[in-house]
C-alpha cells in the first residue's frame, strides 16, 4: 500500500520535511502553499538528489483571501478529486 500525503505548510512550516524522509519510495506527496507560505530554494536543496524527489510535488495556490481556511478547501478538494479517480487502488491518504 502506498501513501500519498496533502500538506497544508501553511499549517505544518517545515515539519513537511520530517514526514519526507520517512517517506517509502512508493510514496508521494504534495504540499500546498500560497503567497502567505513560500517554500525556500534553501528548504528543497537537500531533497533534490534524493530517490523520493519525483514523488514530490509543490501546487502553490492563487486564492482570494475571503476566508482563513481557503488553502484547507483547496486541498481538500484535491484530495476528493484524487480519491474519487482511484477508487479501488490500494492507497492511504495522509
């Protein structure tokens, strides 16, 4: 079974790096930032030559701040529109 992992770092910061080492190759994550959480160049350098690294993907998100959660609705929806394209894969989402 695989894992995919949805990270708000507006909610996590850096701890997104903990859970990527922990990771399996078969793993994957997203993380998902805004204007508000840039992910520094400083942050992903030690990541890139690892084996995980294409298993990585940052979506940075353009959205109007009429709430505070709006990056969690994002996400979310992500998610739900994921799941609902694997349904039946053997897949844990984190």
């Amino acid at each position: 079974m695989n894992k995919q992992y949805y990270v708000d770092v507006e909610n996590v910061g850096t701890y997104w790096t903990d859970l990527f080492e922990k990771m399996d190759i078969n793993d994957y994550m997203y993380l998902y930032t805004s204007s508000n959480t840039k992910i520094t160049y400083g942050t992903l350098i030690p990541y890139m030559h690892d084996a995980k690294w294409n298993n990585l993907e940052i979506k940075e998100t353009y959205l109007i701040c009429l709430q505070d959660n709006n990056l969690d609705c994002f996400l979310l929806s992500d998610l739900n529109t994921k799941m609902k394209q694997e349904k039946g894969v053997n897949t844990e989402y984190v």
